[in-house]
C-alpha cells in the first residue's frame, strides 16, 4: 500500500511506540481523550496514529490492518470498538460513499480543516471540498421545505475531472449509467 503521505508525519517502523509522540494530532487527540476521563487504550492509540498518519480516507478494515501493524496482535473487535468509540467522544469521523463501506478521517476537532466529500464513481477516488460549498443549497432547503441538510455525512457523486475527461474523449465506449 503506497504511503503517499503529504510529508506532515513520517510513518516509523512498526512497533515505534516513540513514533506515535512525534505527532502532534496523536498527541492532541490522546490529550482529549484523557480531558475527558476517557481510557486511554493501545487500540486507540494505534487508530488515532493510523489516521494521524495519512490523508487517505481509509473503510474500517484498512484502519485495521494498519493498526495491527502498529500493535499486532490485537483483536479486530477491539479495535473496531476504538474505532466507534473515537466517533462517539468526536476525536474521529466517517462519511458514506455511494458504494462500499464507510470511510474513516480525524475529526475537525483535531486537525481545524472542516470539508465534504466527493466521490467518483468511475475510479471511486474520494477527494475533499470545501466544508461550505452548500451553504446556500442548506439554507435554501431550510427556508423552503424545513429540512436541515448535514452534507458531511455522505459523500457528493459524480466523475472526477479525469474520468469525465476520459469520457468525454470517448475512451470509456457506451455511456453506461452506473
Ligand atoms: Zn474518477
Ligand atoms: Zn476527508
Ligand atoms: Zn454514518
């Protein structure tokens, strides 16, 4: 699996507890948890550090699959526990692609950048987009019928730019709809 972090933590060798100290969103996230009078487990730890250390946007089974790279050995439900548990105490957070399971990130609350998603359904690359892109779409619908939109939770549908591209050269033969 290709690391093609942005350069803002370098992963360690597995089993490098020091790794996990060297970045600021563990650390900040493992502050909260005790803030909180919540258990600081190595589950956790291990989570917050696969999360921390990516911009990828990872389904549940390939955050565990890391972490047991970190910590191995430990019971997958375990760590899908610490999964759900981040998600309630909000230190981490899932949006729904169209297809295929949820996918994982660190909350805004740990790393400030609020966004939504896009989700190509050529090439299923998940991107982010500004978190206030449809801001007026949600105050439109509020003002109008009363529903109140929460746009982070599942991600926008569409071609990204190189599949509509390829499209419209004509690569990909009959338009199927998909
Ligand atoms: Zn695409
Ligand atoms: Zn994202
Ligand atoms: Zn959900």
């Amino acid at each position: 699996m290709p690391d093609q972090g942005p350069g803002s933590a370098q992963r360690t060798a597995a089993g490098g507890r020091r790794g996990e100290e060297d970045n600021a969103l563990v650390a900040a996230g493992i502050a909260r948890l005790r803030a909180r009078g919540e258990r600081v487990t190595p589950a956790r730890r291990a989570v917050l550090r696969v999360l921390a250390e990516t911009s990828e946007h990872l389904s549940a089974e390939e955050v565990l699959a890391r972490a047991d790279e970190i910590v191995p050995g430990m019971h997958r439900t375990t760590v899908y526990r610490a999964v759900e548990s981040l998600g309630e105490v909000g230190l981490i957070t899932h949006v729904h692609p169209a297809h295929g399971p949820a996918v994982y990130h660190l909350a805004a609350a740990l790393t400030g950048g609020a966004h939504l998603h896009t989700r190509c359904r050529r090439c299923g690359e998940i991107a982010d987009v500004p978190a206030d892109l449809l801001d007026d779409v949600a105050a439109r619908l509020a003002a109008t019928v009363g529903f109140r939109l929460q746009p982070d939770h599942a991600a926008l549908t569409g071609l990204c730019r190189s599949c509509a591209d390829a499209r419209a050269a004509g690569d990909g033969g009959a338009a199927a709809p998909a």
